[in-house]
C-alpha cells in the first residue's frame, strides 16, 4: 500500500554496497514457522513446481546477468521461502513487463517476485504483506530547472515503463505529464542524463544503484514524491488464495533480523531525512552568519539604547536639581532697606516682585493694603463714603 504522507520529507542520502551474483545470506525458514492450514499443505503437495516472473531489469532488486540467471534481493526472497517450502522454481527469463502481467493475468505464471500494487493490477492479481520498502523520488539533470514536488512535474516530459505503477499513482494525482516510454529504469536514468526527459519518479534504491553503476553523474535526486514509501510484493493470480496465505505466512515468518540480513547482502542503506550534507551545511553556515550579524546588531543598538536612555536620565535629574535650585529662595537675600529692591547674582537692582517670579513659581496680583489705600487716596471726596461703606459691609 501506498503510505500518502505531505509533510514528511523524503530527499534521502544512500550508499549502495553492491555484491552481485548469487545468494549471500539465505534466510533461516521452515514450514514449522508458517503454521500452514491442512489445505495450504494440500496445495503445496497438488503444485510442486512453481513458474514465477519479475521485472526484466530491476536491480538490484530483480534482474538477469549476462548468463540469463535472475538476480536481486527479490528473487533471494523467492528462491528462500520456495526452499523452506519444498517447491521448485521454473523462472520465466528475459520477458518484458508487460508480458509477465499478462501471463500471471492468464495463469502461465504462478507468483510475481516483486510488484507494486495499484487498483488496476487489483481486478486479475492479489498481492502479498509487503516484504521490502523504499522510497520513490524524482530525479532531473543536476542542470534542471528546480523542482520541488510532483505538482511541478505539470507539463513536464517523464521517461516511464508501459504498465508502471507510477503513471497510475500520477495519473490518480491529476499530474498532466507527457509519457516518454522505455523498456528499464537504467533506460528511463540515461534518458534524463541525455535530456532527452525532464524527469523520472524511481525507487530510491534502484535510482542510486543506477546512477553509480552507470556512471550518471549530471543525474540528482531534486524532490520528494507524496508518497512515503514504495512497497514490493509477491502477486499471484487471483485463482490461487492458497498461496497467497502461504506466501503471507512465509513473509510474516521471517524475524527483523533475518530482513536486515538479506538487505545488507545486496546493500547498505543510510537513510537521512532532508537535504544533502553540503547543502545542509551552506544553509545552517549561512544562517548562522545572519544570526550572529542579527545578534550582533541587536546588542549594539541595545547598548547605545541604554547608554541615550542613561544620559537622558542623568540630564533629567540634572535639570530636576537645577530647577529646584533656582526655584528655591535661601540664604542671605541682600534687599535696600529704602525702595526694597533686591540685587541679584549680577549685582543688579530688580524689583522684590521680579527677583521672586525669577527664583520662584510664584507670581504677583497687584493691589493696595489699608494703609497705603489711606495714604494715597485719602485726601480724594470720593473716599471716606466709599471706606465707611467698605466697612459697614464687613460689619
């Protein structure tokens, strides 16, 4: 089954250790491991020879040397469960894709080794629990335009392999792409290298084998697909649930360990989730520069913030003080016992109310206290009824 996943990245580092011919490490299994029905053993003993098929050129997971042997971790996985169950093996050689399709579809052959499911091969085969697991992603010439996503591969020319699960999965996605068709993903890598495409959607696994044996090295991974994992099954025609349940049980039988065995026979595999090494050194060099030079701005504009805010404050109280000093009358005030007029600092002559309004927050309203109302006024005939009025008043 596809796992669908839009936010998990899958740009991913891997270094294929690639062995070659021959079965490096069996697996350890028995028919006492599978807890077989009476009528799946029936149908072992009715069906002692089985005819399987694979991909033409797959590696490394199903392919054909130069003697016509099939190889890969695929065909180990077959030939490992076939041999705990007794069964021989007559593989259909050198046939291409769509022809092993159609001869499981028509009962010529009994088992797939490796296939990917999709709902159209659903209606004629039914597929194993998953065996092998890898990521799919596109790959472009290192001189190609950016691609981030399938989205981008709108439009764009893709080298495929008639009857390929992934036209179906693109097609399904609404990805209008033009299809350039050729017989192998070795083919469909060389045809992005010679730009002759823009772009392919591979196995991750079989792209880097690809690309190293190959000698591809204008060909990268640009992008993730959405789909988290490109999972490998055993298929067998729908006429045969009988073995489809041993195969099942088969599969299920083999222990973690004896898988990362098999694998690490054909390949060594480091996965990285993200970005190249050297990419993610540039970016993380890169923001840390504009960190440090950010820091460092901040501080300094933090610095002469609170060195302006300090100033600020010391002038203020400055002023305060000031302020306050001249506000405030004391000491000896030298005054003329005469006019009494007061001298200042500069040894001039002001009047009492202009020395107080200047050395104060006071300020002066004019008028005349009794005695000086009598001694100006009261010689005027106005005064006297206006004072003996003044008084009655306040009587």
């Amino acid at each position: 089954m596809w796992g669908r996943s839009k936010h998990k990245i899958g740009v991913i580092l891997i270094v294929l250790l690639w062995v070659g011919a021959g079965y490096a490490g069996q697996i350890d299994l028995s028919l006492d491991d599978m807890a077989l029905t009476p009528a799946e053993t029936a149908w072992l003993e009715k069906n002692p020879v089985i005819s399987a098929g694979g991909p033409l050129a797959f590696p490394p997971f199903h392919f054909f040397d130069d003697q016509g042997n099939v190889n890969g971790i695929s065909a180990e996985y077959l030939f490992s469960i076939m041999e705990a169950l007794g069964l021989e093996v007559t593989v259909r050689k050198k046939l291409p894709w769509t022809e092993v399709l159609e001869k499981a579809r028509s009962g010529q052959i009994d088992i797939i080794a490796c296939a990917a499911k999709t709902a159209e091969r659903e209606t004629y085969l039914s597929f194993s629990i998953p065996y092998l697991s890898f990521p799919l992603v596109i790959l472009t010439r290192k001189d190609a335009p950016f691609i981030g996503g399938i989205q981008d591969l709108h439009g764009k020319t893709l080298a495929v392999i008639e009857k390929n699960a992934t036209i179906d999965w693109l097609k399904k996605d609404g990805i209008a792409f033009v299809p350039y068709y050729v017989n192998s993903p070795a083919e469909q890598l060389r045809a992005v290298a010679a730009g002759r495409v823009d772009a392919v959607i591979e196995n991750l696994a079989a792209a880097t084998h690809i690309i190293q044996t190959h000698g591809l090295t204008n060909v990268k991974i640009a992008a993730p697909t959405p789909y988290e994992s490109y999972d490998l099954h055993m298929a067998v025609p729908k006429t045969s649930p009988e073995l489809l349940g041993i195969l099942n049980k088969a599969i299920g039988a083999i222990t973690p360990a004896q898988h990362m065995r098999i694998k690490n026979d054909w390949l060594s595999v480091r996965y990285e989730h993200g970005l190249q090494k050297s990419d993610i050194l540039k970016w993380v060099a890169t923001v840390v520069f504009m960190a440090a030079v950010i820091l460092f701005v901040v501080i300094s504009w933090n610095r002469t913030l609170k060195k302006e805010i300090a100033a600020k404050k010391k002038l203020i109280e400055e002023l305060k003080d000031a302020m306050a000093e001249i506000k405030t009358l004391k000491g000896i005030v030298p005054i003329c016992s005469g006019c009494k007029k007061i001298r200042n600092d500069k040894g001039f002559w002001n009047h009492l109310e202009v020395f107080i309004e200047e050395h104060s927050q006071a300020s002066f309203s004019h008028g005349l206290c009794p005695e000086c109302e009598e001694k100006l006024y009261g010689g005027q005939p106005w005064y006297s009824p206006r004072k003996k009025q003044s008084t009655e008043k306040q009587e």
